[in-house]
C-alpha cells in the first residue's frame, strides 16, 4: 500500500459554472456533461491507485452518482490558492493532488505522484498550458501557494520556482494536456478513447 495520500480537487459540474470555455460549440449543458465525466474518470483513476486515503475536496452539493470509497471535504478558501493550501491542510498528511481536467489521468501517473513523495519534499507535474496538473507535498504549506499567480501562462513555472524557492527537493513528473478548450477537448479524447470523456464527446457530434 502506498504511502501517501490522494486529493482531487473539483468543481461540481452544473451548467453555467462548468467548463464554460467549451461553450461554443457546446451548451452550457453539454460542457457540464462532459465536466462530470472528466471527474468520473479522474475518479476512476484514483479508487484504482492503492492509497491510505483518497480525498475529493468539492466546491458544491455531493451528488448521489458520486462513487464509494472517497472521504469528501469542502473546499474552503477565496482564491484558487487559497483553496490548494487549505486542501492539504484539511488532509493534513503527505499527500499528491491532482485537478478535474485531465480524464486521461491513470494509476500510473498517480502512482508517480505518492511514490515521488518517497523521494522528495514535493512533487510537481505540470500542463501544457502553463500551469499544472498536480502537485505533491509531503508537508502542508501555505506558503507553497503564497503569491503564486493561478490561471496565468506562467503559473506552472512560477509554482515550481516557489517549491525550489522554499528549499522543498522537487520530483518532475511528465507534462498532461488539461481540458479548458474544444480542441483540447478534442485532442484528449483522440489520446484517450476509452474514457467517458471521449465516449461523452464523441456522442455530442459537434461540428
């Protein structure tokens, strides 16, 4: 069993507030559609990684398709930063943290994750859009995301020089292709066909 903790930090899909960048050409329900199945998989992905613990830290209601095995907390906190540092320290623990929007996500990469942590203070995996996919630490900090700007195209870069910064040992893990736009969307399915994502996606036959 690994040690180790594993978080998902996620956004209840509801129309309107989920995934808005891929409306058009999807509806507003459509990108909530496709939001749950983004969480579904990356769900999926950590019930299947031997862990002492897996954490869904949710911004919303818990829904009744949520699967078993998952402890749920509340995301608490103003900013996306804020809401990072209070999910480890909610967790309180050694633990990988990954996001919502890379269905693609499995056992392997999240395996990486915890056993990075074996090895060094912290863990980052960045996104191919400039920010990150996941980050591991093997001791709360909120000074890890202090002054950390989120959503810019530096903020993968500007994360791992703040754990570098901190004297926190960084094990790298490979880049991922987070979902925020159609052709990401789109790109991510033809990687990853087997998923709910990509079966979701190719059901809507958007032009």
């Amino acid at each position: 069993m690994s040690a180790g903790v594993l978080i998902v930090i996620a956004k209840a899909p509801v129309a309107g507030r989920s995934k808005t960048r891929l409306c058009p050409p999807c509806t507003p329900e459509q990108a909530a559609e496709l939001a749950r199945a983004a969480l579904e998989d990356t769900l999926a992905a950590v019930l299947a990684t031997p862990a002492r613990r897996r954490v869904l830290v949710l911004d919303g209601e818990r829904e009744s398709w949520l699967p078993e095995g998952l402890e749920i907390l509340a995301q608490r906190g103003d900013g996306l930063g804020e809401r990072l540092a209070a999910a480890f320290e909610d967790v309180g623990e050694a633990a990988f943290l990954v996001g919502m929007d890379t269905p693609q996500l499995t056992e392997a990469h999240l395996t990486s994750g915890l056993e990075g942590l074996a090895r060094a203070a912290s863990v980052f995996a960045p996104a191919d859009d400039g920010g990150y996919w996941g980050i591991g630490l093997r001791t709360p900090d909120e000074q890890v995301f202090a002054g950390v700007p989120m959503s810019a195209d530096d903020t993968g870069s500007r994360q791992r020089e703040r754990l570098v910064a901190l004297g926190l040992g960084v094990v790298d893990l490979p880049g991922l292709l987070d979902v925020d736009t159609i052709t990401d969307a789109r790109a991510v399915a033809r990687s990853a066909p087997h998923t709910r994502f990509a079966r979701g996606l190719a059901a809507m036959d958007l032009a």
